[in-house]
C-alpha cells in the first residue's frame, strides 16, 4: 500500500507553458494513466497542449473548463 498525502500545504504550481494559477499534486500514476488534485485560482488556466496520458483531475477549489 501507498500513502500520499494531497491538499493544502502539499500541492506545487505545476503545468505546462502557460500554465497560471493552478496548484495540485498526483494522487496516483500508473500506465493506464494518473490522477491528479488540483486547486484552481480565479482566472486560472493550463494553455491547450497535447498528452498521452489518460488524466482524471479531482478539483478541490475553483473551477474551470476542459477542452
């Protein structure tokens, strides 16, 4: 068993470029995919990029749009 811990005082600014006030940490990551909590900030955004990977993102605060 794996224990991770997720939310305040444990997400990072992280994304790709572009990427503005989103905070989060991967809860889990295997080759089916991974899941990531995220905080999102007002007018945040991650700038529209390609990737492999399936994601599932478990938003804890905030809110947005997915394309």
């Amino acid at each position: 068993m794996d224990i991770r811990r997720f939310g305040p005082g444990q997400r990072r600014p992280d994304g790709p470029p572009g990427t503005r006030g989103v905070s989060g940490t991967v809860i889990h990551q295997d080759a089916r995919g991974l899941v990531t909590e995220m905080a999102c900030e007002r007018r945040a955004l991650i700038a529209p990029h390609a990737n492999p990977n399936t994601t599932l993102f478990v938003i804890i605060s905030g809110g947005g749009f997915v394309q």
